[in-house]
C-alpha cells in the first residue's frame, strides 16, 4: 500500500530535550516537505527536500533541523525544543515538485513540549 | 501574513443539501489551487484542483470554481452526504519562481453534514 508513515504518533518532551520525528514513502517519490498546523492558521510549510542531499526552508523552520540522506526517508529534528513547537506535524511526499503533482500526507505526529 | 483565508471556521449542513466553501487569497502569483480534506487523527487527503486558466473543474460530486479577478475560489459538494463531514482546507501554490511545490494552507473549514 503507498503510503507515507510518521513515528511516533503521539509525543509529550521536556522543554530541552532533543528529539527526532521519522517520515518515511514507499512511492519512490522525490519531493517531501514538512508542515506544521497550528489552530487559525492552517498548515505551515517547515522545510521541504527536493531529492537526496536537497534540502531548503520554508516559511517557518526556526528551531527544526532535517536531513535527506535516502529517498525514502525525512527526519524532522528538534535539538531543543520548546512550548511554541507544541503543534500537530505533517510530513508529505509527492513524485515532483510542480504544482500540479499531489501531495500525500501522512498521519500526523502531535507533539507536547512542556 | 495569511495569503490563502478560509473565513468561515465552521458549516452546517442537511444531507442531500449543497455545501458551499469559500476561500480567498491575496497573492497574485498563486496559479493552482487546491482543496484537501482531513479527517481526525488521518493526514489531508487531496479533493480536488484547479490551474488559474480555468474557472471551473468538476469531479463527481465536488466542483470548485475559481474567480480570478477577485482572488477568490470556492468548493461546491452536491449532494452533501454524512461522509462529508471533516475538516477542508484549501490551498495555493506557484508553478514558477522558487516556491517548489510549497503549498499555502488557509485556516481550515470545519463541514458538518447532518442526516
């Protein structure tokens, strides 16, 4: 089945504590972002990756770091989070970077910093 | 600055009624939209798109139309079903320039769908 897989799903951390949320397609698809969403403003793009080794911001990637090393997989990385990262996140995969090519979003991780 | 506004947080609906959503956006580059919906605790699933040289694009039940001149667009589901019922969000991206498959959410419309 195609899919896009988030781990974990659930996640509460301490204010400091360096954490990394896993994002992983099975389509052999190029491009892949993450987003978060926050209540009144929908979904924000963090950083996006247009193949291996490509990586570049988005509107909102203070305090994330990513990395691309294989094509199926694209860590989210917090060194020290913090309360205001507290949000619901969404890694998405799509075959291309036009706008025409679908995205497909995973399930989401909701994460807690206290 | 939010670029893509779903004024409405909210819709209620009867079943078998139409459901209308609206959607405007300020930035003039956008040129291809789109409506995904969600479910809870499930990732936005694609609905349906529309390029900015169209003005109406329909797929079964869902036809979003687009008005240019005003910058706004709009998700029409005839009939609305039960099964509707979830949270559409509508989006924006640019084909040129360096936004690279960047999609700009709206808020988000919350769609209640009663039998």
């Amino acid at each position: 089945e195609a899919q896009v897989t988030q781990n974990p799903r659930y996640l509460i951390t301490v204010t400091g504590k360096k954490l990394t949320v896993t994002c992983s397609q099975n389509m052999n698809h190029e491009y892949m972002s993450w987003y978060r969403q926050d209540p009144g403003l929908g979904l924000r793009q963090i950083y996006y990756s247009m193949n291996v080794e490509v990586t570049d911001k988005g509107d909102v990637p203070e305090g994330y770091k990513v990395s691309r090393k294989e094509k199926r997989n694209f860590p989210l990385i917090l060194e020290s989070p913090s309360p205001n990262q507290t949000s619901l996140y969404f890694c998405a995969s799509s075959l291309g970077s036009g706008s025409s090519y679908e995205q497909y979003f995973g399930p989401g991780t909701r994460l807690t910093v206290t | 600055d939010q670029q893509v506004k779903q004024n409405s947080p909210s819709l209620s609906v009867q079943e078998g009624r139409i459901s209308i959503l609206n959607c405007d956006y300020t930035n003039s580059m956008f040129d291809y939209f789109l409506w995904y919906k969600k479910y809870p605790a499930e990732g936005p699933t694609f609905l349906i798109s529309i390029s900015s040289i169209k003005d109406k694009n329909e797929d079964g039940r869902f036809t979003v139309f687009l008005n240019k001149s005003a910058k706004h667009l709009s998700l029409h589901i005839v009939p609305s079903q039960p099964g509707d019922s979830a949270v559409y969000f509508c989006a924006a991206s640019e084909s040129g320039g360096t936004s690279y498959g960047k999609l700009t959410f709206g808020q988000g419309t919350i769609l209640t769908v009663h039998p």
